[in-house]
C-alpha cells in the first residue's frame, strides 16, 4: 500500500513535467517587460512622493532642524537610489531569476486565502456603499476632538540616563555654607539605591560659557540601569522621592538632565524648561514684578520647581574714602585703594614657573579676617607723620545690598520666573499660564513687559514652521499624483487617503499618551507618502481591469452595465491583493519592532513611529475597502453622464 503511493506521486510528478510547455525566451522577456511597464511608474512615482514628501523636513530650523536634518538625508539618498534601482536593475533581476514554472495566482496558499477573506467584504462594502463610507467619515470626525485635546510640547523628552540637580540658595551665601550644604546635598542623594555616582560643583568653572554663583550648585547624578532599580519605579517616582529628602530651607531645588540644561541655556538663556523674562529699566521694579508673577503662577497643575532669579539681595562692602580726612594725614585716594587692594583682593608678589607653566603668587589676609566688617575697619594704614592709623579713620566701611547677577538682553535689563513642567503637557500649563498673567502684563508700567521663552520659545517657533510645511506637503503630493496619473481627478481621489490615514495617527498617540511634537508631526510627514504609496497600487490595477473591461465590451454605456462594471471593479481589487498587502506589510514589519524598544533614543523613536504605523493600518482599510467604492463612483458618473468611462492606461 505504501509503494502504491509513492508511485502515485511519482506518476504524478511525471503527468505534470509532461504537461509543462517551456516558454520562449523571447516571449517570457515580453512578458516581463509588459509586467515591468505595468507597475513601473507607478511604483516609482509612488516612491518619488515619499522623497518629496519628506523634503519639507530640511525646511525645520533650530534644535529640531539638526535632530532631523540626518534622517531626512539619510532616508531622501535611499528613496532616489530605489526609485532609479526600480526602472534599472529589477527588470534585469527579474529576467535572471524567474525562471522555469510557475504557478497561477489561485494555487497560491496565501494569495487564495487573503482573496477568500477579502472578496466577501469587499462585495459587501460596495452592497453598502453609503454606510462604508458614513462609517470611515464618522471614525475621521471622532478623531478630530481626539487631535484636538491632544498636549503639545516641543520635543519628546530625552531620557540621557543621568540627572541634573539645581538647587538655588540665597544670593548672600558665604563659601563656607554652600561648602557644608553641597556636602550633605550629595550624600542624602548617594543614599538612594537607585543612584551610582554623584558629582556636585558649587560656583562656576574657569570658562565664560558658565557664569553660575556660588549660590547656584549643579549636582550631576548618575543613575544605575533600569534594571537594577526597585519594582514598580519610574524617573518620575525617583525625581518626587529625591526632592521629598532635599527640603532644605532657603533652597529652591530643580530637576532637569545635563544635555537638555546645556542646550536649554545655550540657546534660549534659560536653565529650565520655562521661563517668564521680565524686561525694564530697574532691577527693583523688575524684582516686585518677577515676585508678582511668581504669585500669580503658584498653584498651576504641572508647573515645579518655580522661583525667581534673584537680581537683588546681594551682600557687598562699600569702602568710601573720606577725602577731607585722607588729607590731614597726608595720604592719597590711590594710598587707600593699594591697601583695601593688597588686603582683600590681593596683591601680586611673584610669578613661579613650573616647566611650561607659569602661576602668580598672591598675598591677601585670611578669609576670617576678610568676613569680618570689624576687623575691616580696623586694617592698620601706614602715614608718614601720624604712624599707622585704622582705616575707618580715612574711610566708611559698611554692608549695602545689590544685585547678585545684572543679566541683560537686547540693551535691556532682564529678570527671570523659572520654572520646570512635570506630569503635564507643556503647551497647555503655559497656556494657562498665560491667561492667568494676563491682567497683570497689561497693566505693567509704560517700558515693562514679559517674554515667554526656554522650551515653549522652541514650541511655538516649530509650530510655525510646521504650519508652513504641512501645506506644502500635500501640494507636492498633489502634483507628484498628478505626474503619476496625468489625471487631476484620479490624482485628488488618490488624495483622500491622506486624511484617512491620520485616523489611526491620531488613535495611536492616543492610545499611547503621547503628546503633539515636532517628532510627531515628522512621523505624520513620513505617513503621508506612505499612504499614498498603496493607494497608486490599488488604482493601477483598478485601472487594468477597466482596460480588460472596455477591451471586451467597448466604452460605451450601451455595452457597459452597471452590474459588470462593478464585477470588474471587485475583480480589480481582489486580484493581485498580495502585493498590496505587501506593501503596507514591508511598512510594519520595519516599524513595529521599534515600539518595544528600550533604551537612550528610544524616547525620541517612538513618537515618530506611533503615527506611522497607526496611519499605515487605518489608510491600507481604507485604501482596500473604500478607494474601490470611490472609484466604481467616479467609474458610475462618468458612464451615466458622459457615456463612456475614462480608462487611464494602466501599462503606461
């Protein structure tokens, strides 16, 4: 029994190498090229639009010009090689390696089975037209409240691994102090399980890029892997928990990472996410208006770590020189200021040379001799009749207060409200924010006004450049269309895909709490060419069937009915599902894998590619289901009111 089956196969094998005709060289290279010419434009074109879609990404500027500057002309270099490789090298491939015998589409377990769960619903769908296309409309509109209620915020934030710790104390802090303070700082940090290094500095470096006070410390805290961290916690759970253990009085704390504070200061001169700047001619006036603001922005849900920049409530020794005392004792105002000079400041003794360098000896009294007013005034001065004698003879030696800091900008004087955004979207607390400041600004004194800057300065330039771009998008997409299908018709309905594929854009974000960003709406850019991509596809071959259909029957609504256009239209659709299906499929298969990723990066990943794959998945349901009834519509109108249908030459 068993051999009996073999041979059956075997007979079998044999029964189908017997029926297998070879074709002709010169035929199968036909064939291939009429296949090559059939789909050839349209893919390029199809690949074109993604290029030009994304080309309006070069037109960003700023920190996300440069973030996204790369991708753009990394993905722009690859799409111009693929376009020239598809009318170049794939029929050449093509012609090398299908070879031999081949199997019709029907045969194909995959193709067959997509078919058979395809063609039910699409018969349906085009039984239901009204209703197919009431429902896609209706999941459109709900979509717009969701896009609406969406948070903005500049830029997904960028988890560097570290954090950095700002607190701020009072201007009049002595060295000693910050000292001691900076000390018990990093170790009740260090004591956290989750924290592997901590590094504190205290004042500012050698260098003109960093002019922080001594009453400003900069903490950079190392964190160990994820990994290793308690169950359950997040970066936020450990930024709450740190701050609850670092109330210190007279310390105002602030949490940000050290990448995103160097390129906040560098750029906007704010060290936190945002900042309200006061403009005006008096550093007092501008301090009560700084603690005005400070008032009125206290209790906004999302707003951390506010305080006002201190401009006044530095400590200073003002050494006034007597001129009528300093000449009865025969002295000079420059004697005086040589002995304040050598004294306090310190005076230059010699110059040591060590190798190639080369550093200054300087004398001046102790720094308890020097904190001590008292003693100050007692710094014996030397004369040439009267002996030595105290220097609050010849001078008034007293404590004055004055600004810290003068920060000024565009020939202004400046203070600051600083403040940090947590568990909120930054576009909406400053918002909100704003309405709240806006009594106040308006009844500011003539010369005064305020400034919104850091990351929301960033924001709104974005979303300015943006609402320029995404204009521009769709006209190139348009025209490209256009070029694609010689049709100005085919090429608009191709364009209703677009706003299809922002339903699953917009759901995605949703679904996975991302706020609107410039990396989000890079990600929806990316999209539009994508979902335009399969359309082309689709109406090739709605196309080709309505060749095939004029090509028996004729154009004309005497030999056309409505019945058999609609046949030919389901026919058009269902037949060559596979590479439709592959074309949405290559799109998810590259993106979804990236949605689990985890690491530095990751953030700033997601965001772009949420759109994009909800995007792909709602416009390939609406590409597959209702681009045929679109078509057999337009397809209907044309027959009944002009008597023949309008056949695009699907081969090209």
């Amino acid at each position: 029994m068993k051999t009996n089956w073999l041979n059956n196969i075997f007979r079998k094998k044999d029964k189908e190498k017997d029926s297998y005709v070879k074709i002709p060289e010169d035929i199968r290279l036909k064939i291939i090229e009429k296949s090559s010419l059939q789909v050839s434009r349209g893919v390029f074109f199809s690949t074109v639009i993604i290029v030009v879609s994304f080309l309006p990404v070069f037109m960003l500027t700023g920190q996300e010009g440069k973030l996204f500057h790369p991708l753009a002309y990394t993905k722009t270099f690859i799409l111009i090689v693929d376009a020239i490789l598809v009318l170049t090298l794939a029929p050449v491939l093509i012609s090398f390696f299908m070879k031999g015998k081949f199997k019709d589409d029907n045969k194909n377990p995959i193709n067959s089975g997509l078919q058979r769960v395809y063609e039910p619903i699409i018969r349906w769908c085009m039984e239901w037209k009204k209703t197919t296309l009431g429902i896609n409309i209706l999941a459109l509109l709900v979509s717009i409240p969701l896009i609406m209620n969406l948070g903005r915020e500049f830029m997904p934030p960028l988890d560097e691994g570290s954090l950095l710790f700002m607190p701020v104390t009072l201007p009049d802090i002595s060295n000693s102090e910050a000292k001691r303070l900076l000390q018990v700082q990093d170790k009740i940090i260090k004591g956290v399980p989750e924290v592997d290094h901590v590094l504190g500095k205290a004042g500012r470096a050698n260098t003109a890029t960093d002019n922080s006070p001594i009453s400003m410390i900069e903490t950079i805290i190392l964190l160990k892997p994820q990994d290793e961290w308690r169950d359950g916690l997040t970066k936020d759970d450990l930024i709450n928990e740190l701050n609850a253990k670092l109330q210190i009085p007279g310390v105002t704390n602030g949490w940000t990472m050290p990448i995103s504070n160097r390129i906040n200061m560098l750029s906007t001169g704010i060290r936190t996410d945002v900042g309200v700047k006061v403009y005006g001619q008096n550093l007092d006036s501008i301090a009560v208006l700084s603690e005005k603001i400070k008032k009125e922005l206290t209790g906004i849900e999302g707003i951390k770590d506010m305080y006002v920049e201190p401009i006044t409530g530095g400590k200073y020794v003002d050494i006034e020189v007597k001129r009528e005392e300093i000449g009865r004792y025969g002295l000079s105002v420059d004697d005086v200021n040589a002995v304040v000079e050598s004294a306090l400041g310190g005076m230059k003794l010699t110059t040591t040379v060590e190798g190639r360098q080369r550093f200054s000896v300087n004398a001046r009294y102790g720094q308890d001799f020097r904190n001590n007013v008292e003693s100050l005034r007692r710094l014996p001065m030397q004369t040439m009749e009267f002996g030595s004698i105290p220097l609050s003879a010849v001078a008034d030696i007293r404590l004055t207060e004055g600004p810290p800091m003068i920060n000024s900008e565009n020939a202004m004087l400046r203070g600051s409200v600083l403040f940090n955004v947590r568990d909120r979207d930054l576009g909406s607390t400053v918002k909100e924010a704003q309405e709240k400041l806006n009594n106040m600004v308006n009844k500011m004194p003539k010369g005064y006004f305020v400034e919104w800057s850091g990351q929301y300065e960033n924001l709104i330039r974005g979303e300015q450049t943006l609402k320029m771009i995404m204009p521009l998008v769709l006209i190139v997409i348009f025209i490209s269309m256009y070029f694609a299908f010689n049709s100005y018709r085919e090429a608009f309905f191709n364009l209703i895909s677009i706003p299809f594929a922002l339903i699953g854009g917009v759901f995605m974000i949703s679904i996975w709490g991302v706020n609107l960003s410039v990396a989000v709406a890079v990600g929806f850019i990316a999209l539009f060419g994508l979902a335009v991509e399969t359309g082309i596809v689709m109406v090739i071959y709605l196309n080709d069937a309505m060749i095939q259909l004029t090509t028996k029957n004729g154009n004309s609504r005497e030999t056309i009915t409505n019945e058999e256009l609609r046949e030919y239209v389901i026919n058009g659709a269902a037949k060559r599902l596979r590479p439709k299906i592959m074309t949405v499929c290559v799109t998810l298969f590259g993106l979804v894998p990236i949605l689990w990723s985890h690491g530095v990066g990751s953030d700033m990943m997601k965001p772009i590619v949420l759109p994009m794959v909800g995007g792909v998945f709602t416009s390939a349901i609406h590409i597959l289901l209702v681009t045929p009834i679109i078509f057999y519509m337009q397809k209907e109108w044309e027959l009944n009111k002009l008597g023949k249908i309008d056949v695009l030459d699907a081969s090209h």
